[in-house]
C-alpha cells in the first residue's frame, strides 16, 4: 500500500512525508517522486476484515505498492482484485508476488493514475494515502454504488465521518511518533435528498428529504398529518431508530424507495413505495 503524491517530495508539506525523506527506515522505501510506506501485516489483515471481505467482492487497491492487500484478498478470502500503481517495478513485484500465492487468475495490477481509474466495478476500496487525495477521491467515492465499503489506513475524509474506526499497536511504524495505525471504515451511502412521491395505498403522501453523508432528516406528510423522521443510511438501507412511532426502515433502489418493515401508525403501509420526483411537487 502506497502513500501517492504527484508532486516531487521536497515539496511536501506533510509531516509524514518529511519525516520519511529525513530518515529512510526499512520499511520506508523512495521512487523518484512517491513515497512508498508499507503497511504492516496486522493492518492489512484488519483493513480486510472491517470491510468483511468474502468470495464474490472485487477489490479496488489505489496506490497497491506491493500488491499485499490484494493479493492477501484474493488469498485469504477468496476476492477478485485490482491494484493501481504508479511505479512500474512495484507493479512487476505485485505480479510476481501474486504468481506466487497462486492467485494470479484472480488479480490484476496496472501501472496507472489513480484518480483514471474506475471505481465502479469495485465493491470495496481501500486506500492509503494523504488527506489532501483521500478528500479529492471524495466526489467519485461517494458517487459508488450504495454499500461499496472504503477503508483508509491511518487518513480520515474530513468531515465524512467513518462508520467505525478501529486502532492496531504497530510498534515498527515508520513515520510519525505514534506507534499505531488506525482503519478506518466508511459505507457508500444512497443518494436520498430530494422529494419523493408515494402511490399505492400512501397516494398522496409526500416524503422530502436532506441529507448529509449517511445522515438523513425529512418530513412524511399525508393527510394533513406530518412525522418528522431522522437516522442513518447504511449502504441502501434508511433506518429511523425506534421512538414513540417505532422504528422505520426505508430500502432505496434507484429512483424508488420501498417501506420495508414500520412500526406504529405506518404499519400497514409495509411495502409501499416513493418515487422520486422530477420537479418541485409531486404534481410535476
């Protein structure tokens, strides 16, 4: 895993990076212009596991370095893959490694621009690299699929708060003072604001929403009765938590969002859907 910068690295700011060009330890390593830090046996395996990786999921490495993360995907728990790498020899180590493990059918490693590649096929997304790329990254992040996992080691997105952040003892860390590692985990959530229009047995209900991440707050209004609504998005899912309505659960797919389990007065309405609307009423 490879912590990626375009720019010539006397000209970076960040500590880590002088910290690195100042004193090259054994498991610092320079290209001409990338910094290349390997990321330590357990915080690999941890960044594998938080994103609950299994046989079927398809691993986007940005900045693979030696291709450890995917092929230890691939390995251990049976994933497709892809690392994207900008150093040529790191890439042919990647694939020698991989013929190695036996898993070269399984993986791919390409000498590549990370901000080029394409996400889309991935359903997980890992990650070690600077603040200033993790929040560039952000945009195409967040246009994913709903539930494409994202795991960043050690950097965070700003103010896109992770779902679960976990801290491994790395007594060996190369750079910085602190001998630990942090993982952390985000979910893709679906894409919701907006105004969304009920038919079936809820005709005439409205639901308009905001949201903020996987942060969402709205107003269910049908017949002169309105509920405030407030919770999480995980992946497609909207869930309210259970108050004096009862819990709420929302499945969104596309343009439609499902009713898939209420409580209270909504209870029978199970099943029922909104439509996004195509202008500022549902009249449009």
């Amino acid at each position: 895993m490879q912590i990626f910068s375009p720019f010539p690295r006397c000209l970076l700011s960040w500590l880590v990076t002088v910290a690195a060009c100042i004193a090259l330890p054994a498991q610092a390593q320079f290209t001409d212009e990338v910094p290349f830090i390997t990321s330590p046996d357990n915080v690999t395996l941890e960044m594998l596991d938080i994103a609950g990786v299994k046989r079927g999921d398809h691993v986007i490495d940005l900045g693979s370095g030696d291709g450890r993360i995917v092929i230890l995907a691939a390995r251990r728990f049976g994933a497709t893959g892809l690392g994207v790498e900008i150093d040529p020899a790191l890439v042919e180590k990647s694939r020698a490694s991989a013929r190695s493990a036996g898993v070269a059918d399984k993986v791919e490693f390409l000498v590549q621009d990370l901000f080029k590649t394409d996400l889309a096929p991935a359903s997980v997304v890992t990650l070690y690299l600077l603040p200033e790329f993790n929040l560039q990254l952000r945009p195409s992040i967040l246009a994913l699929k709903p539930g494409t996992r994202i795991v960043s080691h050690d950097w965070d997105m700003g103010d896109w708060k992770p779902d679960r952040t976990t801290v491994l003892p790395v007594p060996d860390k190369a750079v910085g003072r602190e001998k630990s590692s942090k993982v952390h985990l985000w979910t893709v959530p679906a894409r919701v604001e907006g105004l969304w229009c009920a038919a079936g047995l809820l005709r005439g209900a409205t639901l308009r929403l905001t949201q903020k991440y996987q942060n969402f707050a709205g107003t269910l209004a049908w017949r002169n009765r309105s509920r405030e609504l407030a919770g999480a998005i995980s992946g497609a899912e909207l869930r309210t938590p259970a108050g004096r309505h009862g819990e709420l659960l929302l499945q969104a797919s596309g343009e439609v969002l499902t009713i898939a389990s209420a409580q209270g007065d909504l209870a029978l309405a199970q099943n029922e859907t909104f439509r996004r609307a195509k202008g500022d009423t549902c009249d449009a």
